[in-house]
C-alpha cells in the first residue's frame, strides 16, 4: 500500500485520539473537584442552583439549598465547588473585607446611584424644557415635489392596475 493512501487515516485516528484525551482530562478534573467535597462547602449545580453542602455520600450527596430545607443529589449534578469568599459573594451578597472602603463606588471611584434617577435629571430648570409641537404634516412646496401629475407625467401605477385602457 502507498503512504499517501494511508495519510488520511492517520489523521483521522491522531484528531481521534487528541479530542478523547481532552475529554478524558476534564472528566478526571471534575471528578477530582467533586471529590474534595466535604460538608460546609458551596457548590453549583449543573441546573445553576446554588447550595451548601451538609453530607458527601459514594454516590449522592445532600445539599441544603434554603435554611431548613434539604435535598438530596447525585454527584455528578455538581458543576462547581466555589470558594467561601466566591459562595458569599454570589448567594449572600456580601463582599470580603478588602473590598469594605469600596461599598457605593464605581471602578474609577465615582460614586454609583441605586436607582436610574441620574440618568433622567437634567440641569435645567422646569419650564425651559422645548415642549414644542412638531408639524408632522406635508409642507406646500413638499406635495406638489412628490405629486408627479403635476408635472403632466402620467402617474405611478400600483400592482392592482393594468397598463390596459
């Protein structure tokens, strides 16, 4: 047989080979994050529901997902094991104490309103807003530009008329 034949197999069996063992290396990864699991932990599910975890069994492991209320999932529906300070952050809201100075501030330091009531004020007084009406109908000038009868050219015909008189 002739290599070039065979090139095309090779190939084929090499892209084979490398996607498999990508795929081989985030299972073991997953694997190894879910095994490190241990009571008091945050985690996401693969549904996007976020839990603590109370107790880690072989094959399932119970998740409190609301004070007092428990349940019960296997543990492969566990995307991720999140840190404390990244499990505080996302489910209670509350920020590590580096970040305390920083509470209502921006990133360049401004500080950044509650509500989008900035964005509406202006600087002007009430009454010299430019309340005015706007004219939107046809001028003179503007409707006998557009009317080509007037010209004495026959007018544009629809898709309903014919060209038979």
């Amino acid at each position: 047989m002739n290599i070039v034949t065979l090139l095309p197999f090779i190939v084929l069996i090499g892209a084979m080979f490398l996607m498999t063992r990508s795929a081989k290396k985030k299972q073991q990864a997953a694997g190894q994050m879910r095994d490190q699991m241990q009571p008091g932990s945050g985690v996401r599910t693969i549904g996007g529901m976020y839990a603590t975890v109370k107790e880690v069994h072989d094959e399932m492991v119970l998740l409190e997902v609301a004070p007092g209320v428990h349940a019960v999932y296997a543990k492969n529906s566990i995307g991720a094991v999140l840190g404390d300070d990244e499990y505080n952050r996302i489910v209670h809201g509350t920020e590590s104490d580096d970040n305390d100075d920083h509470d209502a501030l921006g990133a360049d330091g401004a500080i950044v309103p509650d509500d989008a009531s900035s964005l509406t004020e202006t600087d002007e007084p009430a009454g010299a807003s430019d309340d005015s009406r706007i004219d939107l109908g046809k001028d003179e000038a503007a409707a006998t530009d557009a009317a080509p009868e007037a010209d004495g050219a026959e007018p544009k015909k629809t898709d309903g008329e014919s060209d038979a008189k």
